[in-house]
C-alpha cells in the first residue's frame, strides 16, 4: 500500500513552495505523481497525454509561485488542478467549451494493478465483474466512488474536486452504492482482499 504523505509535512512542503524552494515543489510533484497520474488516466487514457498535463501542471505553480495562496489540502487541491487542466486540453482537442466538457467527460474504474497480484483465475473473474459493474455506473457516480475509495478523499475534498455541494456528495454516494449493491449478488472471500476495505464492506 502507498504510504500517504501526512497532511502536515505536505502543508509544509507547499509553504516551502511559496516561499520560493524549488525542491519544495519537486517534492512534492515526487510524492503525488502516482496518484495524480492514476487519477488522470481514469480521466483521459493516453498515457504521455497525462503526463504532459502533470508536468504543465507543476511548470505552471513555478511560475504563480510567488502569488499562488495557502490551500487546505495539498493532494486535492493538485487533483481539481490536475482535472481542470486535462478538461481544459480535451476542450482544445475537440473544439468545445471547457464547461461543456466539465459534465461530459469518460470515467473508467480498472483494477489492472490489483490483478497482477493475483493467481486465481476465479477470482481475476470476479474482479473483472466488479469493474464492469462499476463501469455501468454515470460518470459523476464513478469518478465519486474512485475518489472516495481510492483516492481517500474526505467528502469535503470530494465536492471540491467535483465541484459540488457536501450534501449531493453525501446523495450521490448513497446512490452510487445502491446501484452497486442491486447489481452485485456473488463474490468470493478472496476478492475481499484486493478491493478498498471501506467499499467491501457498504456494497457487500
């Protein structure tokens, strides 16, 4: 399991940042590029497309250094950037507004990762079904479940990734979970081991 960077030496990092240490930011780019890049490609999946939205990413905060304010929570701050600027590209790409994009984007769950550590073919079976169930969901409903039980987001982190107010987060998320719960009657005890222990225990 990645080890989550703790909420106060990343609020450190970034104040070293502000303050004009380069190595500061590099640090930080260093510690969430993993999850920045997961969370892109469930965005947009073309993997140097990603990337160089990351780098821009990072290249623009070095040059808004001196300007760019205090944020609550680094790692979700980075994500709504993140978002903001591969929807932005996407506009580019495909002649429309950035807003009418904002509602209108693919989301895909896959447990790629998970299934390199597993041998039982049975249980490959059931996780592939996991994700095509989650795959069935709306976008809003995958990208809320993703950040949620992948990405451990609080629900206020969560609205201001995806732009809403707590409580539609608290309405989707029991919406999304119903659907999962209605859709999904078997699994295995070993798939247990390989799903977010939070999201095993509401859908099962």
């Amino acid at each position: 399991m990645i080890r989550r960077l703790p909420s106060d030496e990343a609020q450190q990092l970034w104040q070293e940042y502000r303050a004009g240490d380069i190595y500061a930011l590099a640090k930080l780019m260093q510690t969430y590029y993993a999850d920045l890049f997961h969370w892109g490609m469930r965005l947009h999946a073309d993997r140097e497309f990603v990337k160089d939205c990351i780098q821009e990413v990072f290249v623009n905060l070095w040059k808004i250094q001196d300007t760019i304010s205090s944020v609550e929570n680094v790692r979700s701050y980075l994500l709504v950037v993140l978002k903001t600027r591969i929807l932005r590209e996407l506009s580019k790409t495909h002649g429309a507004h950035q807003a009418d994009l904002s509602d209108d984007y693919s989301f895909s769950v896959e447990f790629a990762a998970d299934i390199r550590l597993i041998e039982e073919e049975h249980e490959v079976y059931q996780i592939r079904r996991l994700e095509r169930v989650l795959n069935h969901l709306p976008q809003r409903q995958k990208e809320l479940i993703y950040l949620r039980f992948y990405q451990n987001l609080s629900f206020e982190q969560i609205a201001e990734v995806m732009h809403l107010g707590r409580q539609s987060v608290y309405n989707l998320l029991q919406k999304s979970l119903n659907s999962l719960r209605k859709n999904w009657t078997i699994c295995t005890v070993g798939l247990l081991f390989y799903l977010p222990e939070t999201l095993s225990s509401l859908v099962f």
